[in-house]
C-alpha cells in the first residue's frame, strides 16, 4: 500500500538502487522474505503501467512471471506467491466467492492482497468503481483499494473523482503534496 509514492518516483529517476530501496522500504514494517516479493512485484507492476508498457489485462501474467524471477532470489525458488498468481489468473472475475478461495486471511497476507487487486484491477478498469467493489469484499480492503488506486493513476495519469471527494479530511493539504511531488518528478524527466 505505501509503495506506489516510490515506484512513481523509480519510474521518473531510475538508479540502480530501486531494488534495494524497495527491499529497506518494506522490511520497515513487514521484515520477511514473502512481502519482499510482493512488493517487488508490485513495484515493478507499478513501474510498467506508468511507462505504458503493459496494459490492465496482462497484470496478471506479468506477475506470475515477476512472481518466479524474485522467489529464486528471496524464497530459494519457493513457489508461494506466484502460485497465488497463476490461481488468480484463472479466475474471470474477482467476487465473494473467489476473495474467500484466494484469500483465505482476508487479504491481511501481502500476496493475497496483491492477487486480489491485481485481479479487480484487470477486470474492471473504471475508479472509483473498482476501489468500491475492493472495499465491499471486506478483508484487508484499506489496503487493497489503496493499491487499485494507485494502479489506476500510474496508468491512467488521473482519475475521476469520487462524488464524496469532499468529505476527505485535509484534501487540499494532500492534493498539494501530491502536485508537487509531480512537478519535481516532471522536472527531473525535462532535466534528462
């Protein structure tokens, strides 16, 4: 959930300590090897919508294929996560039913999480539709809404927003922050 502000950043100025940088981001809060994975998959599944270079559709597939090229380094080729992946893959849709087969902790597991957005992302492309279908799932749905959201915005560059937009506490306050990070982030894509 807190990795889309790093990614965005990554995939404005690329170093080549993103991997590393991702990795001291997410033992911050979640020290194992799993959420390493996860979030690396999905830093990179962030990364590639924001250049354009995958559509909705193939985030799936994508992070079978992530899924396996971090497990051999973190998980000793462990096949945990993309399992959960190709699982989801399978599944046309993402509701009741298949939140309660592929999350089985409600979603409170980071790969599960992940599957589940990923899976709301692929099949519905509309926000704030998608981040209200997350939510009326139940689980781990702050977290799961989060990621679609932000999802939503590296590929789609803005979104609609939602009718109870102004029921946000401090919107403007965040609304800025947001802005200047752009800015700092276009500026630094001008300067190269």
């Amino acid at each position: 959930m807190k990795l889309a502000p790093l990614a965005f950043w990554q995939a404005v100025t690329p170093s080549i300590d993103d991997e590393e940088q991702t990795v001291i981001l997410t033992r911050m809060t979640h020290d194992s090897d799993v959420a390493v994975v996860a979030s690396l998959v999905h830093r990179q599944v962030l990364i590639d919508l924001f250049n354009n270079q995958i559509e909705p559709n193939d985030v799936l597939d994508l992070s079978v294929d992530l899924a396996i090229q971090y497990e051999n380094k973190y998980l000793g080729a462990s096949d945990t996560i993309s399992s959960l992946f190709k699982k989801a893959s399978s599944y046309r849709e993402i509701n009741e039913k298949t939140f309660d087969i592929l999350a089985p902790k409600g979603g409170f597991y980071s790969p599960e999480t992940l599957v589940i957005a990923y899976g709301i992302f692929t099949n519905s492309h509309m926000f704030p539709d998608n981040v209200f279908k997350a939510v009326n799932l139940g689980g781990d749905s702050d977290s799961i809404a989060s990621i679609i959201a932000a999802m939503s915005v590296m590929k789609f560059g803005s979104i609609d927003e939602p009718s109870d937009f102004h029921l946000i506490n401090n919107r403007d306050e965040l609304s800025n922050v947001g802005k200047n990070l752009a800015d700092v982030a276009i500026k630094n894509l001008e300067d190269k």
